[in-house]
C-alpha cells in the first residue's frame, strides 16, 4: 500500500512538473510560425494518451477470476507497466534535447545560448538573422 502512494505521489509531481514546463521549453526551441501549433499538438498527444490509457485500464478490469491473487496484482500493474514505456522513452529521448536558450541566458551563458540557437534555429550559421534577432530578444527580457 505504500509503494502504491508513493507511486501516485511521485506521478503526480512529475506529470504536474511536465505540464507546465514541456509546453514552455517546446515555445523556446521552437520557430515562431510553429509554437502554437507544436504546443497544442503535445496537449493533443497527452489526450490521446490519456484515452489509451483509460482503455487499457478498462480491459484489465475483465482479467478473470475477481477474487484471485492475479486479478488483484494484475488490474493496476498492467497499466502502470504500459504507461512506464513512453516515460522511459521521454526520459531516454531527453538526453538529447538542447538546454534552454532561456535559461542558458539567465545562468549567464551566453555561448551557449548562442550555440543552441545556431543549433535550432540558424542551421549551423551563427549570424543568420533569425538566430541574431532571438538572441537580441533573449537579450532584452533578461
């Protein structure tokens, strides 16, 4: 029962952290003309994620045998091991995402900030006009 609270607990500040900071980081990293429409495709994906898991849910209820030890272990530990997959991913797939232009800028590490805007946005030319003008931006609110 209490690895089962801590579970939720743990799920719950994580999805909680996510939901807040993913659509910022994806508004960042992304080119102006696309931010709304990236934004409001992750919210669209978290729905469809949440349909799925409502259905996968809602079949391991029918596990046979109500009052058996498998049906007890098998009706949440079914879902939660579907859902662990795409974490997993998320998780792995982070390890390859720039750091924020953003916060880079606010640590005071400008180079940086400059390279991840090449990276995103210049297509490898540090003086493109697009990279210089959201340095300049960055510049500014800081």
């Amino acid at each position: 029962m209490g690895m089962l609270i801590a579970g939720r607990v743990i799920n719950g500040l994580s999805v909680g952290i996510e939901s807040a900071q993913v659509p910022v980081y994806i508004s960042e990293i992304s080119p102006p003309s696309l931010r709304g429409r990236l934004v409001g495709s992750q919210q669209w994906a978290i729905t469809w994620g949440i349909l799925i898991m409502y259905y996968i849910s809602f079949g391991c209820s029918y596990i046979a045998g109500q009052t058996s030890t498998t049906y007890s272990q098998s009706v949440f530990r079914i879902p939660w091991g579907v859902q662990m997959v795409p974490a997993v991913l998320l998780f792995l797939g982070m390890m390859f995402l720039p750091e924020s232009p953003r916060w880079l800028a606010r640590k005071d590490r400008w180079e940086e900030c400059k390279e991840v805007l090449t990276l995103v946005h210049g297509k490898g030319d540090p003086p493109s006009p697009f990279v210089q003008a959201e340095l300049q931006e960055i510049s500014d609110m800081c």
